[in-house]
C-alpha cells in the first residue's frame, strides 16, 4: 500500500524494508486481524510504532526548521540590514546535506 521502489540510494535498512514488504504483501488481511486480536501485546506495539514514526518525523523537521533558519538569517545577512541579525557577511548558502546510502537515523 505505501509503493515503495528501489532507488539510486536504497540503505540496507531500506533494502530489509522493501524485502519484509515482498514477504508479506501477499498475506491476508485476515491473517494480520489474527494476529492483531490474538496477540495481548499487538496494541503496543502499534503505539511503539506510533511514536517512533513521529519521533523520526520531529527530528527531521527539526533539523530542516534549524537549516531554513540559518538560510534565512545568512539571506538577511547579505543584504546590509545590520539592525535584525549579526552574523557572517557574504557567507555561502546553507544547502540540505546530500543524502548518503547509509545514512541512519534513530528515534
């Protein structure tokens, strides 16, 4: 359902993902009700899952917020108006880091 594909910059943990997605998208969906409504530890594990997703999902828009901040104070830096920021003069622009194939991130 999400249609993941390989990419030019698949990480291994991206790789397991895709390959556990191959293992089970051919399961029933009963199957998953199953095991959902026999297991007592079935609903913590979704919350687990919950919150790890919305933890990567804080630290990455985290990390983008403190980048476009540092951008916009080194745009208005450059343009002479000394009164708002202090900081560096005619500093190059901040760009988002190049994604590495085996780039981690932890919750």
């Amino acid at each position: 359902k999400l249609g993941l594909e390989n990419t030019p910059i698949n990480t291994k943990g991206y790789e397991s993902l895709l390959n556990l997605v191959d293992n089970t998208a051919r399961d029933s969906f009963e199957l998953f009700y199953g095991l959902f409504l026999y297991n007592k530890n079935a609903m913590e594990q979704l919350e687990r899952m919950d919150w790890a997703f919305e933890m990567v999902k804080k630290q990455l828009s985290g990390h983008l917020h403190g980048l476009v901040r540092k951008q916009l104070m080194l745009e208005t830096n450059s343009s002479g108006n000394d009164d708002v920021y202090v900081g560096e003069r005619n500093a190059k622009p901040m760009m988002l880091p190049s994604p590495t194939p085996h780039t981690q991130i932890v919750p």
